[in-house]
C-alpha cells in the first residue's frame, strides 16, 4: 500500500533525530542520530502504588534501588519496547490475561501503560517505538501506527471524529482511512502524556458505559476527544487495535479501571549507567571522573540520578566547578537548593545581558509556575505568558529559552521547564523577588497543610532559600534578596517545624516529620537547628522505607542535639548500609527503637560500637525481629560489660538461640550489669539454656523484668528457674511466660515460687496447658498472706468453672491482686457465677478483669451485677467474643452505673440488638470519662 510506504517515511523522518541540550551553556544545541544518542532505559513489569501522596521524583528515587533488587532476584521482569504488545511475558502472565479476557471478552487488541516520572524518557521512548516501526524493526504485524502528544490535543476545543483527528496530523491519508478501519487489528494508537491532558479520562465512570453521549463506537462519529481516547482504550471504538499510553505516576489512578493488558514502568538508569551517562556530558574524561564522584558521594543526588533529566541538571550546574580553577571545591553545593541555585547562576551568568531586567522576568515567570503548582500544571500556553505579563517574543533570547522549553506542536505552541523540580524552585525564588512581602508565613502554612505532596519540594527550595549560601551566588546577578521575606520564613520554620518537632510523639504522620526534617537539612542554619532540636522529645519514622538521603538528613539533624529522648525507627526496612549511616548519632538516643528491620549481626556490631561510646546515652534498646543469630551475642555481650547507661534490652523474634543466651549470660552475670528489662520472646531458647538463666538471676541484682515467652522451656525448664526466683535476693518484679509449654506438672512449682518470692508482682502464664489442677495450685499460692502477685494473666489454659471454686475461694482474701486474665477459656455461667461471690468481697481488689471469650450467655449477668453492686475498684470489665444478648441489657446497664469506678466496659461481638447496643452506648454519656466499647473501632 502506498500510504503505509509514506507514512513510515513520514515517521522516520521526524523521529530519526534526537535534540541534545549542551552541558556549558554556551555551547550549541546538538542534533544526533536517534540510533546513535538513544540509550536503554530499564522498563519493568509492574503495577504500582495507585495514590502518589508525596513528591514524584522523591518517591522514585526511593523506591529505585529496591525494585532493582528485585530485577535482580527475577521478582520483577524487564521488559523490551518491542515486547509491550506481546500477550504475556510470563506462564503466569499468560494465564492472567487468559482469565482477563473470559471476563472482558476483548478482542485480540491490547491496551498498555508506561508511567514514570518528569524527565525519565518516556516521550524518548515513544519516539524509539515509532522509528524502530518506521525502519521495519519491530511490530511488523501493525500496519499502522499513529502517535498523538496529549498537550497537542489539548487545543482541540471542539467536538471531533478519529477520521479529523488522524488528518489533522497526517493530512496524506487522505481518503483511505476507510479501509483502514476494516482491519482494526493492524493498527497501533500512542497517546503521550496523559498527565498533560486537561480533560479528566476516569475509567471508573460508570455514566460512560450507560450514556451513548459518552461513547465512540464509530471513527466517523463526532464526540469528544477524551470520548475517543477512552473508547479505543476499552475496546468499544476499532475493537481489535492495540492502543499505548504513557502517564506520569499521579495519573495512573485514572486507569484502574481500564482494560489493561500491560503495565510497565519506566524506572530510567540503573547501575553503571549513571556513570556512563556523566562520561558522555564532558569531553574531559577527568572532569567527568571529579563530577561524578562528587555526586557518587552526595548521597541525595546521587540517589536521584536514576533520572536522566536530573544527571543533566547535576552535570550542568557542577561542571563549571571542576573545570573553572578559580571556583574552590570547598562551595561545591550540598544541598538541593545549593543545586539549582548555581544552575539558575549558571544561566543567568551567560544570557543576564539580552534582557533589561532579568529579576523581573525570573519574578514573573516564577509567579506562573507557583500557579502551576498550585493546580498540578506542567504545560504552559502563550496565553499563560501574556497573563504574567511575559511576552512569547522574549523566548527568542537564550535566557528564557534555558529555563523553558518551548514545544511547536500542530495545534498551538506550548511551553514546559524542562524538569518539575526547575518549575518548583523558580516558583520558590520568585517569593524573595517581589517587593510586596505579603503574608508569606499563611502561604507557606497553607502550602504545608496540602497532603498531596504538590508543595513538598517548593517548601524544600524557600527554606533552603532563606540561608545565605544558597541564595549568595543569585544575589550577585539579581540583587539583594527581600530580609523581610526571609525572616518570614525563618520565622515561620522555628514556629511550624519547632511545634511539630516538640510535639513528634502525638501522632505526628511520620512522613509530615520526615519532610519537616528535610526542611532543617535544606537550611543550614546550624543555630536554628540547635534551637529547634533542644527541644526535641521523639522522632517517630515508623514504617518508612528511608532513602540514603533520609539517613543523611537524619544524621545530620541529630548530630546538634545533646541526647534525644527516642528515635522510633521500627519498620523502616533498615539494612545495613542505613544503620551505617546512623552510626555517629546512635549514642545520643535514649530509646534507640529499631525493631523489625533487616540489618542482621552486621548491624548488631554497628549498635555495639555505639554502646561502648563512652558518651552513650542509650537507655532503651529494641531489636525485635531483626534477623539476629548468636553469631552477634559476643559483640553485643562484650558491649554490655563496657556500658552502663543500658537498662531495657528487647531481642525477642529473633534466633538467638540457647549458644547466644549462653554469651550474652556472661555480660549479664556482671555486677556493674544495669539491664532491668530483658526481653528473650521467640528467640528459638530451650530447656538447656536454664542453667545460664539460673546462673544470672543468681548474681543480677539490677534485672527486674524477663520475658521469655514462646520459646521451648517447657515444665523442665521452668522448674529450675522457679528454684531461682524464690531467692531472697531476687529482683525480678515481672516473669513472663506465655506459650512455653507448661502443663500441671510445674504448677506446684509456680505456686511456690508465688508465695515466696521477695518481688514478683507481675507474671504471665497465658497459653499455656495448665488446666484445672494447676488453678487450683495457684489459687492456694494466691491464697497466701507473702503472695506479693498484682497481675495474673491466664488466657487460654484450658481452664473450666471446676477451678473457679478455689480461685474465687483465694480471691476473697487476697489483697493484691488488682488485674486477672481469664479469656479465651471456657468458664461458661457457672464459672462466672462462682467468681462473682469473691468480686462482691470487701478484700478483693480487682481493678481489670478479662473474661471474654469464654462462652457466657446472659445467664450469669445477673450474679455478675449484683456481685459488682457495691464495688468500687473495677475500672476495666472485658466481655467481649461471649453471647450476651438484649436480656442481658438491664444487668450490664446495673454493672455501668453502680461500679462507679468503672472506665472501661468491653462488650463487642456479642449477640445484641441495635436497640441493645443504643441502650448501652447511651450511658456512657452519664459518666466522664466511661467507655462502652461495642465495636472492634
């Protein structure tokens, strides 16, 4: 066919070609070969996060590295351009889609997704398509293929057929398109940015597959541009051709709905990529090799250089400082602001002359794009320039021509700063242009408050603005900038980021805290930071996975407090590399808590080098879950014999085992010992490490708490250590011992050690086998006047109301006893009624008692109430997961009203009404500070 032999040639001749900005400015535009310039970019097989709740670029760069790995470990598939088309690239791919097309019916065309973030090649990559195409290179089975830019279609203000559509671009087609559409299969439509596009596309409008208005059936029928997009996407319009879209992240949430068949994403450099890419900005190899390993050593921008948009503004700005040898190494920039400062320097520098006023312009063209962040535009209009007040002409000069970059699409003529972050800091700049102060502290707080995330790099850039050696080499070009304005801002830093600092502890979003820090970091004023941070209290992270540049920042913001009261790291995915980072401010953290993380016996050494600090502050120690094995139990023994500022150690869910016990004994055995708190849970311990259990609460006179739940000790390993407890000179207040196999065989040996031990006060059997006849032991021991026992946990022992005589027998007499667990057993009503004779009894003490779970109906309310009438010392009845129902309604409602002391009723998954529930819940207004709990929220 004649058209398609134009048509490729067509194509080939506007793709063959790719436009290289220079690095020294004034050096030219460079035209190379496509084929030639055009380096792979790794695309992977993945669907990810929907919602995009913080800065793109930020979130990539931390998610980079990970997604790497699992590249490497083949969790992910990298995909080739010449396979987005094919049906699978998997077995389990493939039988994906075989189950996506039973339901969907689609025909043999496919849809798919490339997203990635400003400046990472997705338009380089539609452009490689198009060509490899046009050459004959790839997908030979498509016939056609017609490429459309959403920022082209944006001026299309009227409606329109996809016959008009393809003629306003391709205008040789003619009347052929007809036959064109009779075989829809062979035809391949690439729309570009669909972030760009102002008319929302929502597959998740369900109007759009009821109301005709909203469909394309027919490539003759007049409708809507985005009708016609969302129509070949879904298969409705020329069912059978395949149809590529290529998104930034913030939009992906718009294609949830689509009919997909393939999800990628762009996620740019990976490895020595980024050093191939440096090596080819510079003719020097040796300036190439000094840029390079600067940013390799910077760790926020080298994290960031996964982007090919971002190498180019790094290499662009800290070129001049290693090939100029009057610029000293020593103001080399640190910073981001620091960054772009010089970036913008550069520009102004070698172009500052063609206009009459550059700090006006730079003041009106940031006007411009902080509207456009505030309303999520990237993609600029002559009109936009005439509103501020900018005239396209200026665009002839190379001045503006560096800071935006202007698009001749078919329609109009559009303009985009060529990285989302240049937009953000000319937006941030422009606020120290303007001679009109205004309330820069309400802008800047409103700004704060957005949870979308558009703001949170602006913030970064008029914080790091604010200090002087950012803003010292643009106030040599544009002139002083406004002290009002930045006083303002210090001002507003020292109130906002000083009240979120002290006030990090009150659930505080962890990512609000993190962006609160980075704000510090970017000023670098070391006296507002120490000013700040004095009053630091708790840092909470939790739950973060942190970049290299978070670790940094977080170092550098610790390192001017004295002590921290805690870092709450738990959940941060910390490796070793992150603990490595935070190794010079480890000692200053009281509670240092960085359980379920992933840095292992490697990192344990780290943590060791810090305790033996003789600065260290270290208190509290938590270490769950971490991988740790006994291969770590030397150093971290051999650091407690040096410390003494150490009282709380948690290692449970960890595989220490008894060979680790054994080491960490011999530091425990120590009488300069300060832990009070040790905590063993699931650390994979057994009957044979008792002996050295034994050994140190023998000679400890400092621990006061150990926790050696679900681990294998069994009735022959509890009994030795019961021996100990019973010591006089023990310590120990609290033993907690649930899931270790313990049967009735070792009761008798808890009992005694109940009724002598000199300071057991708080001990945890729960789940465990005990039954009956170890209740009744208990209750003897409970019965004892030298029973110092104040809270007694029980929970699922197999326990039945053939012990509660006994139990309620040592009840009534025992005075110390405030908190019993009884749940998940099976005391039924006549359990409960035989407790309640000891609840109403002027010596028993109880304040919380858990009874849920233990298959009560409402027969035993009423000896529950009248027991309760007169008590005056329960604040906390549990009765959830029973079968109470509305006739049980009039006691609960006696339990809440007499026992006055009473803050907490829990009575959810049971069997009432919704008028019984109202009932209830009405009176927990007849009381402050009383809670009736009916539901799990």
């Amino acid at each position: 066919m004649a058209v398609q032999k134009k048509h490729k040639e067509a194509l080939q001749v506007q793709t063959e070609t790719l436009r290289v900005d220079p690095i020294l400015i004034k050096e030219k535009v460079k035209t190379f070969q496509l084929v030639d310039q055009y380096t792979e970019l790794t695309l992977i097989s993945a669907v990810r996060n929907w919602t995009l709740v913080e800065h793109e670029l930020l979130a990539r760069g931390r998610d980079h590295d990970e997604w790497r790995e699992k590249h490497l470990q083949r969790e992910v598939e990298k995909i080739r351009i010449d396979h987005l088309f094919q049906s699978s690239f998997s077995w389990v791919g493939f039988l994906l889609q075989k189950v996506r097309n039973l339901f969907w019916q689609s025909s043999s065309g496919s849809s798919a997704v490339v997203s990635g973030v400003p400046g990472i090649g997705k338009t380089t990559i539609v452009q490689k398509i198009v060509y490899d195409w046009a050459v004959g290179k790839i997908y030979p089975h498509f016939q056609f293929v017609f490429s459309f830019k959403f920022r082209d279609l944006n001026s299309i203000n009227c409606r329109i057929n996809l016959r008009n559509l393809i003629l306003d671009q391709y205008s040789y087609f003619g009347n052929v398109l007809g036959e064109l559409w009779k075989n829809p299969e062979g035809l391949l439509f690439i729309f570009d940015g669909l972030d760009e596009f102002k008319d929302r596309i929502d597959f998740a409008d369900n109007q759009r597959s009821t109301k005709p208005q909203s469909m394309c059936t027919d490539p003759e029928c007049w409708c809507e541009v985005s009708d016609i997009v969302y129509s070949l996407i879904q298969h409705k319009l020329l069912p059978g051709c395949s149809v590529l879209v290529t998104t930034r992240p913030t939009a992906l949430h718009l294609l949830e709905k689509a009919e997909i068949s393939v999800w990628a994403e762009i996620m740019g450099f990976v490895g020595d990529e980024r050093k191939e890419y440096f090596n080819n900005c510079f003719k020097d190899q040796n300036v190439a090799a000094a840029v390079f390993r600067y940013v390799e050593e910077n760790e926020i921008m080298y994290t960031m250089c996964y982007n090919p948009s971002y190498c180019w503004i790094l290499a662009l700005s800290l070129g001049p400082f290693f090939t100029q040898r009057d610029r000293k190494q020593k103001h080399v920039p640190k910073t981001i602001t620091q960054l772009y400062a010089y970036y913008i320097y550069n520009i102004l520098e070698n172009h500052g002359r063609e206009i009459e006023n550059p700090r006006d312009v730079l003041l009106k063209l940031g006007e411009m794009a902080f509207t456009g962040i505030s309303e999520k535009k990237i993609v600029f209009t002559n009109e936009d320039l005439i509103q501020y007040n900018l005239q396209p002409s200026q665009f002839l000069s190379g001045f503006l021509m560096e800071l935006l970059e202007r698009d001749d699409s078919v329609h109009s003529v559009v303009y985009t700063f060529p990285h989302l972050t240049i937009q953000e800091f000319v937006a941030a700049l422009a606020q120290f242009l303007t001679s009109n102060s205004g309330d820069m502290q309400k802008l800047l707080s409103d700004a704060h408050r957005m949870e979308d995330g558009r703001f949170e790099i602006f913030l970064r850039f008029v914080i790091g603005l604010s200090s002087p050696q950012s803003s010292k080499p643009l106030a040599k070009v544009l002139g002083p900038f406004c002290h009002k304005i930045i006083c303002q801002v210090i001002d507003w830093v020292k109130e906002m980021v000083g009240e979120q600092i002290r006030n990090s502890a009150n659930k505080l979003d962890p990512r609000n805290l993190l962006n609160t820090l980075h704000y510090m970091f970017e000023s670098q004023n070391k006296k507002l930071l120490q000013e700040i941070m004095e009053s630091a209290e708790k840092l909470t992270l939790c739950y973060l996975r942190l970049t290299p540049i978070d670790y940094l920042v977080l170092s550098h913001v610790i390192e001017f407090c004295d002590s921290i009261r805690c870092l709450d790291m738990r959940n941060c995915y910390i490796q070793y590399e992150g603990l490595q980072r935070l190794n010079p401010i480890l000692h200053k953290c009281r509670a240092l808590r960085l359980s379920f993380n992933e840095f292992g016996d490697s990192g344990v050494k780290l943590l060791s080098a810090a305790l033996r600090n003789p600065d260290c502050k270290i208190e509290e120690l938590s270490l769950e879950e971490n991988n740790l094995t006994d291969s770590c139990a030397g150093d971290l023994a051999f650091a407690l014999n040096m410390n003494r500022s150490l009282t709380a150690l948690y290692l449970g869910n960890n595989k220490l085992g008894d060979s680790g016990l054994k080491l960490l004994s011999v530091a425990l055995r120590n009488p300069d010992c300060t832990i009070q708190k040790l905590h063993l849970a699931d650390d994979g311990l057994s009957a044979s490490c008792v002996e050295d259990l034994v050994s140190v609460l023998s000679t400890n006179q400092s621990l006061t708490s150990l926790d050696l739940s679900n681990n294998e000790l069994k009735d022959s390993g509890v009994k030795p250590l019961s021996v100990a407890l019973r010591n006089p000179n023990s310590k120990v207040r609290e033993l907690i011992l649930k899931e270790v196999g313990l049967t009735t065989s070792c009761a008798e040996d808890l009992a005694s050690t109940l009724s002598a031990s000199p300071a057991l006060t708080i001990l945890n059997l729960g789940y465990n086998k005990l039954g009956d006849s170890g209740v009744k032991a208990l209750s003897e021991a409970l019965g004892n006047p030298n029973c110092k026992v104040q809270k007694l946990r029980l929970s699922e022992n197999g326990i039945s109301a053939s012990s509660m005589k006994d139990l309620a027998c040592a009840l009534s007499s025992n005075c110390s006893l405030i908190e019993l667990d009884l749940s998940r057993n099976k005391l039924r009503d006549s359990g409960v009624k035989l407790l309640s004779t000891a609840l109403g009894k002027s010596k028993c003490k109880i304040q919380k008692l858990r009874l849920d779970d233990n298959r009560l109906t409402d027969s035993c309310t009423d000896d529950l109430a009248s027991a309760l009438n007169s008590n005056r010392t329960l604040t906390e009845l549990n009765l959830e997961y029973n079968s109470f129902t509305d006739k049980s309604v009039p006691a609960l409602c006696r339990i809440i009203m007499n026992c006055t002391g009473l803050a907490w009723i829990k009575l959810w998954e049971n069997k009432f009404s919704s008028n019984g529930k109202n009932q209830l819940k009405s009176l927990q207004d007849t009381r402050r500070g009383l809670n009736v709990v009916l539901s799990a929220c």
